[in-house]
C-alpha cells in the first residue's frame, strides 16, 4: 500500500481547479481560425509591426464572426431537438454555453478538523450542516448587555398594534402582483414549485388569498416555510477539501418567498412614507442605484481637489452579516418603527427557530435550529437588513461623508493637505 501510495498521486481534493468545459457547437473552421489568430498574436508579440497587427485585426474579425454563426446554428439545432425526454441534455448544453461546469462540484472528499477524510455523502452532508449551523447561530443570542428586556418590549407592540394599515387583509392584487415574477424553478421542503404557484386559476387564487390572509392575522408559519435545504456549490479556485470553500444555497419553500415579496412590499411602502431610512443608504432601495453614490463620490472628490484637500476613504464589509443578525434587537427596531400587531407576530414567528438541513447528492443530512440570523436568500432578508443598521451613526462633521450599500459600509474623509499628518485636532 505504501508503494502505491508513492507511486499513483491520489487525489484528496486539495488545489482542485474546475475544469471548464469547451464551448459547444464549435466546428473545424471555428478551431482553424482559433489557431491562426493564436499564432497571429504571437508574431505580432514578437514583432509588433503595423502589417502584423492589420492581419491580426483582419483574423480576429473572421474569427468573431464564425464563432457567431456557429453558435448560433448549434443553438438553433438545440431548440429544433427540445422536447420532455432530453431537458437535462438540454440544461447540460446551456451550462456548457454559459461556461459552467456540468460535473457535481461535491464530489470530491473534505476533511474534518482533524484532518480526516470525509468521502460518503452522509459524512459530507452532517459536516456541513454543524459547520453552517455554528456559522448561522444552533444556539440562542446573549441577553442584551444593557439590560433592555426586547422580548417584553416586542410583545408589547405586538399586542397593542393591529389598527395599522401594514396588518390590514391582503387584497388579490397584492397576490397577482408578487406572483408576476415567479423566475426559479427549484422548490423547497414542501415540492411546491413557481411554475404551479403562477398557474393556479382565479378561483384557487382566491382561495389561496384566504389562507394567506389567515396566516397572516394568526401570525402562524407552516414549519416547511422555516425550513431550508442547503446545497453547497464549491467556489471557484478554492481548496475543494475545505468546507469553507463552498457557497451555501439555500432551497426554501416557494409559498413562503411569494408571501415574503407581499410583506416586503409592505415594508418598503411603510419605511418610505415615515421617512425611517437616512439617505446615505441606497442598498435595495426603490429608485436608488450605486450611480448615486458613484456621482456622490465624484462630487466629493472634485471638491476636494478645488478646495486643496485630500479625499479618503475607507471600505468596510461585515463578514457574516446576515448569518450573525441578532433576531431579538431587529424585532425591537422594528417596533421602534411602529411596525405592529399580527405582521410583527409573523415576522418573529417566521424569523425565530428556523430549520436547517444540507443535502449532498440525494442525501439529506439531520437538521438543526437556527436561532439568529436572516434566511440565506430570502426576499426579506436585504430590507430586514436596513432595518438593522438603519440607526447607524451618522456624521456630523461637514468633512466627513457617509456611504451605506446594505452590509457595505464606507466614510469619506475630506482633509486640508497642509494638516493631513500634523492636523493638533483629531476629526471626529
């Protein structure tokens, strides 16, 4: 066995690199044309003349050319073959199109913290579910160090809240309207899929309205809506032996995500209307795109350069931020907000105790209980986010800009050149 060992190199998953698959539907003159602009390049490299260049300029043309053509007949070809006993034919050649790998990205063995092996899906799944079940919080949050009793405070609020406007029946035009961009077809726990949720008829619309109407006035959460199917997806370049170098999707419950878009709705009407977000913070906003803080930044830049200061800046980025949030104080900002009654009940309820569980292959691993953080993926999660952070500090000193881009978080410091190192008066 040790001869072996010596002799055959095994491969225990370290400095993976996925492979990328080549481009489909490229054909002979495709590859000739490759070739000849590959050579062309590099005479040109070597010898960087005016006529190499106008002859490499002429190749990479044709070339360009051809590969559209081509790729646009095998296209035409794929669409011409698709019917219901080759759709996975067919996903395999668009991830080849796209440049995705088609082989399972959790196929190799990872190891634990001892250095072990791990190779059966079993051992993988159960790895990674305690490694993103420590991550995202199996045990419940500290005490606030201040003393603030927030579960009180949220019971409160929650008790004496219903005549808001944020818990009043859903109306069948708020269901139509979240149901009208229904894009991903996998399902959660419960094999509920966009594709029938889109095709329900008016009459079972209707009825479905109803039930959602009840769970929301109840504030009850079916325990498939708080469950979420975790499959880990290696990222790219990174050391396939290493649990932590694999991004976590999360498979949730289609029903839940078509409700989330209804209360989420209702969220970002009711933050607008009584102005709860400061300016400086533009992350998934209705009318607010990064162009505002590029053109911000600009401005601040330009400035500095007319009144002789230096512009500086620092760019911060929680790491974990939604894995890490603390449930108990966003319920309470949320409250804060004038946030109420049987909405902040479903929102405690849906948020509280979450269920997770990692699949490997068709190996499904136990589950755990999540008792902090935000669901991975969920619609809610970015504006639940600003909630959090929507108390952040702001500057008062007129030298000093804010930028905030959900967990992105970046001052700007506009400082006199002749005091950048020596100012006696720190900026605060």
């Amino acid at each position: 066995m040790q001869a072996s060992h010596n002799h055959f190199k095994f491969c225990n998953g370290e400095n993976v690199k996925q492979k990328i698959p080549p481009q489909p539907g490229l054909t002979p003159e495709c590859s000739k044309y490759i070739a000849l602009c590959d050579r062309a390049k590099t005479a040109w490299l070597h010898e960087p003349i005016r006529a190499r260049k106008t002859h490499l300029n002429f190749l990479e043309a044709k070339k360009k050319k051809i590969l559209k053509s081509a790729k646009r007949e095998s296209w035409e070809a794929q669409i011409a073959l698709l019917n219901k006993s080759n759709s996975s034919q067919f996903w395999n050649y668009s991830k080849k199109a796209m440049g995705l790998s088609t082989s399972s990205s959790r196929s190799f063995p990872i190891s634990d913290a001892e250095g072990n092996r791990l190779i059966s899906d079993p051992e993988k799944a159960e790895k990674f579910r305690e490694f993103y079940a420590s991550h995202g919080g199996n045990a419940p949050a500290a005490p606030d160090p201040h003393g603030t009793d927030f579960d009180s405070l949220v019971r409160d609020a929650i008790a004496n809240g219903n005549d808001s406007p944020l818990n009043s029946p859903i109306s069948i035009a708020e269901l139509n309207s979240a149901l009208t961009n229904l894009r991903s077809k996998a399902f959660g726990s419960d094999f509920v899929s966009n594709v029938m949720i889109k095709n329900l008829s008016t009459a079972n619309r209707k009825s479905w309205l109803y039930v959602l109407n009840q769970l929301l006035s109840s504030g009850f959460v079916p325990p498939s809506w708080k469950t979420a199917i975790v499959i880990p997806v290696l990222k790219p370049g990174k050391n396939a032996a290493d649990v932590d170098s694999y991004r976590p999707i999360a498979l949730t419950s289609c029903e839940a995500k078509a409700f989330e878009k209804i209360i989420n709705a209702r969220l970002q009407w009711h933050l607008d209307k009584i102005n709860a977000i400061p300016k400086q913070q533009i992350g998934f906003r209705r009318n607010c795109s990064t162009s505002d803080h590029l053109i911000r930044l600009e401005t601040a830049v330009k400035k500095g350069f007319n009144n002789s200061e230096s512009t500086f800046g620092i760019f911060l980025d929680l790491t974990k931020a939604y894995d890490l949030t603390w449930v108990e104080a966003l319920l309470f900002k949320l409250s804060r907000l004038k946030v109420s009654g049987s909405l902040l009940l479903w929102l405690k309820n849906f948020l509280s105790c979450r269920i997770l569980r990692v699949r490997i292959n068709s190996t499904l691993s136990s589950s755990s209980l999540l008792f902090i953080g935000l669901p991975q993926g969920g619609v809610l999660c970015p504006t639940l986010w600003i909630v959090m952070i929507y108390d952040f500090p702001l500057p008062s000193n007129p030298l000093i800009e804010l930028f905030l881009f959900a967990d992105d978080i970046a001052p700007l410091f506009l400082l006199p050149l002749p005091n950048l190192f020596s100012s006696p008066t720190p900026v605060k």
